[in-house]
C-alpha cells in the first residue's frame, strides 16, 4: 500500500513539472510610429505644461463637476449595458477555475451493497443460496496526468480570455463614463440652444409687433412687414426644434444612468458645467498599450499561443489513471473489520497513430493565431488613429472658437448699427434682417464650438486609456 502511494505522489510531482509545448510569447512590434503626429493642427497639445497623463487620473478627479460626477455614479450602478458586462466576466471566470479543475483529479467516495438469490444449478456448492456483497471506495477515476502540457496549455488559454474580458469590463466602464460626459455635455448644450431660441423668439415677436404698429400707422411697407413676420415664424420653429432635442437629450442620459436623472442634477448651459481637468498625451504613443481594449487584445493573443500549445500536445501519448482504495465485505457488520481492505491501481496509456484530425487542429490554432495577431495589430493602429484625431481637434478648437467669438461681437455691433439706422429711417429693414439671422446663428455656432471643445476633452482622456 505504501508503494502506491509513494507511486502516486511521484505522478503527481511529474504533473507540476511536466512541460509545455505551447510556444514563448514575445510581445509584437508596435505598428504605429513611436510619437505624436506633428504639424499646424497639433501645435498646442502639449499647451499645459505639469499636466497629468490619464493613468494618472481617475475619473473622479477628470471630471470636476460635482453634479456630473453624481450622474456618472448613478450609470456606474444601473446602466444595464455594463451589468450584462460585469456578468459575463463572472461567467468566464467559472469557466476558467472549470478548466484548471481538470488539472486535479476528481476524489470520490462510493458506497454499494448487494443481495441476490443464486439457483442451486449456479451455485459452486449445489445448493440454492444467498449471496451478499457490500463495499465502500475512495478513489479517483480516469484522471490524465497532464504530462505534456495539454491541460494546462488549455487553462492558461482560459485565464487569458477571462483576463481579456476583465479588461473588455473596464473598457464597456470607460466608454460607459465618456457617453455619460458627452451625453450630459450635449444636453447642456441643447438647453443652451434652446434658452437662446426662446430669447430670440421673444426679441422677434417685439420686433414684429412693432412693425405693425408701424405699418398700422403708414410707417413702414408690407414688405418690412412679411420679412418681420418670416424671421418671427422662424424663431417659433426653432423653439420648438430645440425643444424636441432637449427631450431627446434627457431621454438618451436617462438610458446611459440606467435611472431617471434628477432635475437638480441637470445642467443649465455649457456654462453651468465645471470644466474638466487639463491632461497630457504624454511623450510617446507607448501609452496606447494601457488602453483596456489593446490590453484585452493581447491577452487573447497570449491565449492562442496556448491554444498552440494544446494542439501540439495532442499528437502526443495520454496518461490516465484510475486508483481506488476501500474496504468489502460479505456481510454489512465485517464491512470494516480485519482483512476487508480492498484496493486497485489501472494506469492508462493512449498513443495516437493516427488522426487526421489533430493536423486540422493544430493548422487551425496557428491560423487563429495569426488572426488574433492581425487583430492586435488593427487595434494599435486604430486607438493611434483616434489620439491623433482628437489632437487635431484639441490643438485648433481654442482657435476657432477665439474667432468665432470674435464674429459673435462684430454681428451683434452690427446688428445694434443696422436696428439704429432703420429706427433713423437711413436703412432699410432687410440689413435688419440680415443681421438678426447672423447673429442668431453666430451664436448657435459658438455654443456648438463649445461642445465641441469640451467633448474633445473628454474624447481625449477615453482614447488615452481613460481610468477606473
């Protein structure tokens, strides 16, 4: 009994130092240039000297806004979208511990009894008898002794694809927080269209009573007339333009929180919303590797190089044991007594000769490898792509919207000279008109650049990697 089991402990030993057939990984070439796009349109992406990089942030201290932070709180436990997320992380971790299970063998304890009547003409004594049978065994059936690696080339695959789903986890979070930001943002936005589409409305409606009152009295044409009325009707429809997207927009928020979102927690304007933090790209595109979906991307990389590894490992002998140890007896009260100990030892040895099949096996893991390559590749190149852009955004938006300002002024001078001159009688009420509409829309295109810069922020720390 005591050779058993020292033959059993040195299957074991064999088992946690057998080899692997899975090949080295070697992290790829990155297939992007190791800086920064430069030119005109980037001049100004290092303009915040001492600035944090994004693994430096979470997003608690990126988003300063203390009611847009309780809004991103709010999605982070309800949004529906991460849930489904979160619970298929769980799911692949059971099946990864299901995997690494079947490195260890299964120990079960089994209890049988038997009793049957045997005819005289069957018995080995002539005579018709009784016979009874009752055992109880601990022991361990059809266990492979992964000396090759197959098993664990499959478990070390498993716990690169749940690690791979734990960063899809963070990923879905991120995006989950940039569509919260952007979404509020956007709102903000909308409202403040709408503010001034209700204040031009109500200029209009002055506007157009007054030429009325002039036409009324012979002061002024029914031309002047209909083109005060047109801007009037015009400003009616954008009010209620506005006022569709302002629903819409507290409709989209809603879903991202998973929860209707409190009016105290809803922006007024743009203006009433904290800016976010300054953050650096940093000095190289290295920084790309920490992005959770490019993590994720590799571990699934490092998962077909185990999947290698198990292939190769099938055209190779299986070892498999079946050992039990017990006690039987003829009669249930000698069940345990002297001389009932019963045991048995049935290695198993399966060579392979030939199988068409596990050639078709291991050509198909090097081609899902080199996919999975190609994948990580495209992923690179696309998160580089990104960065660049919104650099490009990043380093011209202050510029347009310094001229855009600058348009609003020169307008709204221009519409007080043109109203002057028509109240004068000097000018007619068509360069009124004109210069109601340019301002009108100088503004929406203001408030729309400053979406746009402040969206451009938050874009920029998600394609940088974001933070938990």
């Amino acid at each position: 009994m005591n050779r058993n089991l020292a033959l059993l402990l040195s299957l074991l030993i064999t088992l946690l130092c057998g080899c692997t057939l899975a090949p080295e990984y070697t992290r790829p070439e990155s297939p992007v240039p190791p800086d920064w796009p430069t030119g005109p349109a980037y001049s100004d992406i290092q303009a915040a000297p001492g600035a944090p990089t994004v693994p430096q942030l979470k997003w608690r201290e990126f988003f300063t806004d203390g009611r847009l932070q309780e809004v991103i709180e709010t999605a982070l436990l309800h949004n529906r979208d991460l849930r489904l997320v979160a619970l298929n992380v769980e799911k692949v971790r059971a099946l990864y511990d299901i995997q690494r299970a079947e490195l260890f063998p299964s120990v079960n304890v089994a209890g049988s009894g038997s009793k049957q009547r045997v005819p005289a003409d069957l018995s080995s004594s002539g005579k018709s008898m009784t016979a009874e049978q009752y055992g109880v065994n601990l022991g361990i059936t059809s266990w492979e002794i992964d000396f090759f690696g197959r098993i664990r080339s499959l478990r070390d695959q498993a716990l690169q694809e749940y690690l791979a789903t734990e960063q899809a986890r963070r990923s879905a979070q991120i995006s989950l927080v940039s569509a919260v930001a952007q979404a509020y943002l956007t709102l903000a936005a909308d409202r403040g269209n709408l503010k001034l589409a209700r204040d031009t409305l109500e200029s209009q409606r002055a506007a157009y009573a007054l030429i009325q009152r002039r036409y009324d009295v012979g002061l002024a044409t029914e031309l002047d007339l209909r083109r005060a009325q047109t801007q009037f009707d015009a400003a009616r429809g954008d009010l209620a333009r506005f006022t569709q997207m302002t629903a819409q927009g507290l409709n989209a928020l809603n879903l991202l929180a998973g929860s209707p979102v409190p009016e105290e927690l809803l922006p007024i304007d743009l203006g009433s919303v904290a800016h976010s933090r300054d953050i650096s790209p940093g000095l190289t595109s290295e920084v790309l590797l920490n992005r959770p979906d490019i993590m994720a991307a590799e571990h699934r990389l490092k998962g077909a190089s185990a999947s290698i590894g198990a292939a190769r490992a099938a055209f190779l002998p299986r070892l498999s044991l079946t050992t039990t140890v017990g006690t039987a007896s003829a009669e249930l009260s000698g069940l345990f007594g002297d001389g009932s100990a019963t045991w048995s030892f049935v290695p198993q040895i399966a060579v392979p000769i030939f199988d068409a099949r596990t050639w078709a096996a291991l050509r198909v893991t090097k081609a899902e490898q080199q996919i999975i390559l190609t994948q990580y590749e495209k992923a690179i190149q696309t998160a580089f792509r990104e960065v660049a852009d919104v650099l490009a955004v990043h380093g011209t938006i202050d510029q347009q919207v310094s001229a855009q300002q600058s348009l609003v002024n020169a307008v709204a001078e221009t519409y007080r000279l043109s109203d002057m001159r028509y109240t004068k009688g000097i000018d007619s009420y068509l360069s009124v008109l004109d210069a109601q509409r340019s301002l009108y829309s100088s503004r929406q295109g203001l408030i729309s650049l400053n979406l746009a810069k402040r969206v451009s922020q938050v874009r920029l720390y998600t394609v940088l990697g974001g933070g938990d």
